[in-house]
C-alpha cells in the first residue's frame, strides 16, 4: 500500500483482490415485511449487493399490515452511516420510512452520502460524519444519462466503468429511487405520521420516482376534474418537486394492459404489459430494486427501466403462494 491507503480505502474504490459487487443501501428497510425479501432477492439477482438499513418493525402476513413500529432515527443514522464509511455506494432504494422523523434522517444521510462522494472523486479521504452536512449544503442532484441529448450504449451494453471506480460512477452522485408507499394493497397506513407529507423532505433527492396511479396523484398534489386520471400533470408536479425521472405505474388501472409511464428530463415513454391476474405481495418494492441495481451498475435510465419492468413482469407471472391473499413473486 502506498499514498497512506488502507485496505478499508483500497475496498472502497473497487480494487480489492476480489471482484466487488456494486452496492445498493436500502433505505429505508422494514421487518419483517415483502421489502427485505424483495430488495435483496431483486437486488442480487440484477447483479449488485443490498446493504440494509433497519428503519421499522412491522407486524404483518402476505395480505395485512397489522401494526408499524418505528425505530428511532438516531438507530437510522448510526446503521447507515456504519455501512458508508465500510462500503462504495452506487446506488440508494428508499421505501417505507415508517415517520416523519426518519424521512429526515434518510434525507441527511443522502446529502452526507453525496458529500463523500464528491471528495471521494477529488481524491479525498474523509469519513461521513454530521460535520459533512456544512460541505453538501448546497448540493443538488446531477443525472444527465438516459437524456435525448446524451449518448447511449448499444442495447444490451451496460456503461462501461474504469478500473479505479465503481460501475455507478458516471452519475455525479449515487442515483435514489424512492418507492413511495402511501399504504399496503388492502389500506394499511405504514406510516406514523401522514405519509405524503413526510416524503416530502425525500423528493428533492430522488433520481427516479416509482408511484403507482394513486401514489402519484397524493405526492402531486394535483387537485381538479379529471386531476386522478391525468399522469402527466402528476409527472409535472413531482418533477417540479425535484424528482428528476418519475416512472408511474399503472396496476391500478384497467384494461387488458398495464400501461407505465416515464416522464424524463428530455423525454417520455411508455410501456405496455399484459394485466396479470391476482395480487402480489411486494410488486413494487420489486420494481423499484430492480431499478436501483441496474442504475448502480451504470445502466442508462430508459435501459434500467425497462429492463426492470421485464423482470418484475416476469417475476409476477411466476409468482407462488404462501397462504390465502397475495402470492408471492418469484424473484
């Protein structure tokens, strides 16, 4: 080792003698419930490594969430923080925050996570610590591929990455996708305090949004005729909130096909998917991994998501179940 490197520092900028795995930190993540087996089943089968985070307690089986117990967000902190001071990070998956309060402190460990990243980049050895909040004060998200503008890889080709960086080092920071879950299929709040509005401090942060219909109508807040059905006004408002990508699902919809939608910076696409009978237990935390383990290895944003989409279709037609209620997708 030269330069004053350690082996924690060698590991962390990928040249360790074992191939490294990108890492995906999963923020937040609730126990039990279909987003610890989703995430990580997603996760490592897209190729990257899930990285816990611990944020509530749940009390639930494949149909109902029966109650919600946070844990508290000082426990949030010190549990990521541990993992980003051992581990590169390429990329962050939000979920269930459980409150108010840990929606802040997901939010801080995302602006500290962003601060080391850029010193990292400069060459920099510096621990995250609360003292690096002063330093990322005015740090805003940057996430130019998957543009109109910006030159794309042939299908089927991931973005190549150096030797010296992780795959997830085109983007200027490490990429967010936030899963907002408002409530369980059947209703069940999950959350300690109202839900739309402790996501709120999170969308300024996020490279891509994965809302259902409903989901996406109350993080909008757009009100009006016709305001329910209408995806792009939902679009427009949570872009304008700071999200950068919004993908809005449509399994809440009818018809024959599941349409969804992605609403970009420089660009829109949709995708049609045949409806799948039945209900599934942890869909879109499923989709939203998928996603964030695409995005980490540098896979443009239109290629991640739908390369995502086919995955969690797939992993939906093959789902099995457990017990009476929703079956359980085979990731």
């Amino acid at each position: 080792m030269t330069n004053g490197e350690t082996p924690a520092r060698l590991g962390r900028l990928g040249r360790a003698t074992h191939p490294r795995r990108p890492c995906v930190l999963c923020l937040p993540t609730p126990i039990p419930r279909a987003a610890p087996a989703s995430q990580y089943q997603a996760i490592a089968a897209l190729g990257a490594h899930a990285l816990p985070v611990i944020t509530t307690l749940t009390v639930q089986d494949n149909d109902r969430v029966h109650a919600v117990l946070p844990v508290e967000p000082e426990l949030v902190l010190l549990q990521a923080r541990v993992l980003i001071e051992k581990s590169c990070i390429d990329a962050v998956k939000i979920g269930i925050p459980g409150s108010a309060a840990n929606a802040r402190a997901i939010a801080q460990i995302i602006t500290e996570l962003r601060a080391a990243r850029r010193a990292a980049c400069r060459g920099e050895v510096q621990t995250v610590a609360a003292d690096s909040l002063a330093m990322a004060a005015s740090a805003t998200p940057v996430f130019e591929q998957g543009s109109a503008d910006s030159p794309q890889p042939e299908a089927g080709s991931p973005l190549p990455a150096d030797d010296g960086w992780p795959p997830g080092a085109g983007f200027a920071a490490p990429p967010v996708v936030l899963d907002p879950v408002l409530a369980s299929g059947h209703g069940d709040l999950l959350s300690r305090d109202d839900a739309v509005s402790a996501l709120a401090p999170l969308l300024p942060l996020v490279t891509v949004l994965t809302p259902n219909g409903p989901e996406a109508g109350a993080l909008s807040g757009v009100a009006g005729p016709g305001a329910e059905i209408d995806p792009l006004a939902h679009a427009r408002a949570l872009r304008a909130q700071g999200c950068q990508h919004v993908l809005i699902t449509g399994g809440h919809g009818g018809g024959d096909h599941v349409i969804n939608r992605w609403y970009g910076p420089a660009r829109q696409q949709s995708w049609s998917w045949p409806r799948l009978a039945g209900g599934y237990h942890g869909s879109g935390c499923t989709l939203a991994s998928a996603v964030a383990a695409l995005l980490a290895q540098g896979w443009p944003v239109a290629q991640a998501l739908a390369r995502a989409q086919g995955y969690t279709h797939r992993a939906l037609a093959e789902a099995f179940a457990i017990a009476p209620g929703q079956l359980i997708p085979r990731r």
